[in-house]
C-alpha cells in the first residue's frame, strides 16, 4: 500500500509535469504566432487549449482521489494540495496563451509597427521562468526557486519598458494607437503567466523548507 | 469527533467569509479612491492588504489541518479544498484591488478625464459579482451561482465599450493618452475580478451537482 501510494503520488506529478509541458508549449506558440505572423499558430494556441483543459480536470481529479487515500502525515497532503494548486495555475497560464494567440491573431492583419521594443526578449524570460518553476517544483530545488523569483524583477522591467515605448508610439502616431495597445495587452499576459509561474517557486520553498514566503517576494503585476 | 469535526469545518467557511468581507470592501475602498479623489483610501486599501495576506495564511494553514483530520468521505474533501483554492483566488483580488489603488492614486494627481465612461457601473458589477459568488459558495446555492456566471458576460460587454471610448478619447487627444491608459488598466483588474468571482460559482455548482462547469462558462478575460 505504502509503495503503491508513492507510486501514486509520482504519477500525478508526472502528470502535472505534462500539463505544464503543454502549457510552455502554448506560450511559445502564441508569441510564434506573431513573430511569425501566422494564423496557423494561433490555430494550434486554441486547438492546445482543449487538451490542457481536460487534462486539468483528470489532474484535479486523481489528486482527490489521492487525498482521500493520504495517511495524515502533513508532507504528502501538501504535496498533493500544490499539485492541485499548481494544476489551476498552468490552466490560467494556458488561458494567457490563448489572449496573447488573440491579440497576435489582430496584430498579423495589420502593417507592422515598424519599431524594436522588448517583447521578444519579454516573452523568453517569461518562458524560462514557467519552465524554471516546474523544474523547481519536481525537484524540489530551492536555489533554482530563488532564481525563479529573481527573475520576475526582469519581467517587470521590461514591462515598464514596453509601456513607455508604446505612450511614446501612441503619442507621436495616433493610428498606431490600437496595435500598440494590442501590444501592451500582450505584455500584461506575460507578466501574469510570470506572476503564476512565481507562485509555483514560493510554493516549492514552502514545502521544501516549511518557510513562508508568499508576499514577501510580492509583486501585483498591473 | 465527528461534531468536532463539523464545527471545525464551520469555523473555517466563517474565515473564509471574513476574508470575503475584507476582499469586497478592498475593492470597494480602490474604487471610492478614484471617484473620491481620496489619497486616505489609497494608504486604507494597502493597509488592508497586509491584513488579507495575513488571514490567507491562516486559513491555508486551518485547512490543511483539517485535510489531515478528514475521513475519506469524497463531499468534505471537496469542500476543503476548493476552501483553499477560494481563498487563494481571494487574496489575488486583494492583489487586484491594491493595482486599482495604485491606478487611482496616479489618476488623483492628474485632471480629469471630463467625459462619461462606464467604469463606475463596472465597478458595481465587478463588486456585486464578488459578493453574490461568495454567498453562493457559503449557502451552497446553485441558482445564485449560475446568476454570477451570466453577470459575467456584462463585465465584459462594460470591457468592451471602456476599451473603444478609451481607444477614442487617445486618438482625439494625445495628452490624455496615460491618463486612459490607466481607466483602462483599472477595467482590465476589474474584469479579472470577475473571472475570479466567476471560478467560485463553477466551484459551488461543482460541489452542489458534481458536475463539472468548468471551461463551459470560459472567458479567458484579456
């Protein structure tokens, strides 16, 4: 019982190890979309999002049923709470994905903004960071936790960045105004999927080190 | 024990309504902010954070101890778990409630927009979602549940119209351009209050009915 339950267990993280591979694989795609200025992309964004859907209902659903077998011992059962936990968060990420795949999907039917501005740089932190926190997560590896944590200051600058570009942009070039706000609705979802993906290095420090860290790395995002 | 037990479960649902309570009326406070032109509100509602962060804690902490105590019995699992995930999603409010703060505190200090925009009806919205969404959940009541799911669909429409006389008001005046920026942002907090308010009715219908309601109702907000 003792070894099944462990196996259990190492199943449903393996599991949420999928889902969070899905989801990374969404972001990617809906940036692709417009880099690479395709409808198929952003095809595939909403395709994706069906399958990451059900998969976090069988997630939710084998963590209950393991909840239900746990001996009272306070580790396991917070394991499986942040599973469950975590499994909300990558399903929100992946609803992220799929604004980001929209606003691109209005960005590629008009002319380019024709100016450099750091979202492409934006939205690999933001990637790196989603996959650092499960890494951190499966592992249990505080150090890399912590970097996790540490990059979320990078995210928001560049997010103050992007928002100067574009008041600046939307100042000089009335017309431009929709696009470059279209933009900046991109760069907000990348700060929140860089948000939730801090959430998941607070809570592997948590239960790593039984220390409670939430809100005191707080940022609000916008 | 097993009154115990029943009484303990009680005492939990009571802090979450607490907790509620505190959210709503940080939401509230963010907005008389703005229409107040009140600096006294701002410092109310970051004050009131600390106190949100605090009682999350605590009720995270409360319900893994009974998670602990919990006979395998399906129904009470369920309703503590999704107690966490409640009060996770409450204290993100918080989080939103203290970005509308940080918005207004910016709009005080500028002039004022002089034109009619429908954040005031959305903030009343947003807040009677909230409110109802947790009613819902404590009284386990499916009818009112559904009544927040469909308010939804207004928060959105407000979204909607806020977004094409922001997008307006920048291109007839530049000068205004941060200004809207900001009443924008404020509409895009307000609006994942909702979705918040709204993952707390598909809960409730969940617990009540067993079935699951979850990505029927989505709306991935912007």
């Amino acid at each position: 019982m003792e070894r099944h339950f462990a196996e259990e267990l190492n199943g449903l993280k393996q599991k949420l190890f999928q889902m969070g591979l899905l989801v990374e694989g969404a972001i990617e795609k809906s940036f692709e979309a417009l880099v690479e200025r395709s409808e198929d992309r952003v095809k595939e964004v909403l395709e994706n999002e069906k399958v990451i859907n059900q998969l976090e209902i069988e997630i939710d659903e084998k963590g209950h049923t393991l909840l239900a077998l746990v001996q009272p011992m306070a580790r396991d059962l917070r394991l499986i709470t942040m599973v469950l936990k975590i499994n909300t968060d990558l399903e929100r990420m992946g609803d992220h994905a799929v604004n980001i795949a929209e606003k691109s999907q209005y960005l590629i039917g008009q002319p380019s903004l024709g100016i450099d501005f750091p979202l492409n740089d934006m939205a690999d932190a933001a990637q790196k960071m989603v996959r650092d926190a499960l890494d951190c997560f499966m592992n249990e590896n505080v150090d890399l936790a912590r970097k996790v944590l540490e990059n979320d200051d990078k995210i928001d600058d560049y997010n103050d960045t992007l928002f100067t570009d574009m008041v600046a942009l939307m100042e000089k070039e009335p017309s431009a105004i929709r696009r470059a706000l279209n933009v900046l609705m991109i760069g907000r979802n990348l700060e929140r999927i860089a948000d939730l993906a801090n959430n998941i290095a607070e809570d592997t420090i948590y239960l790593k080190q039984g220390k409670e860290v939430r809100h005191h790395f707080e940022d609000h995002g916008s």
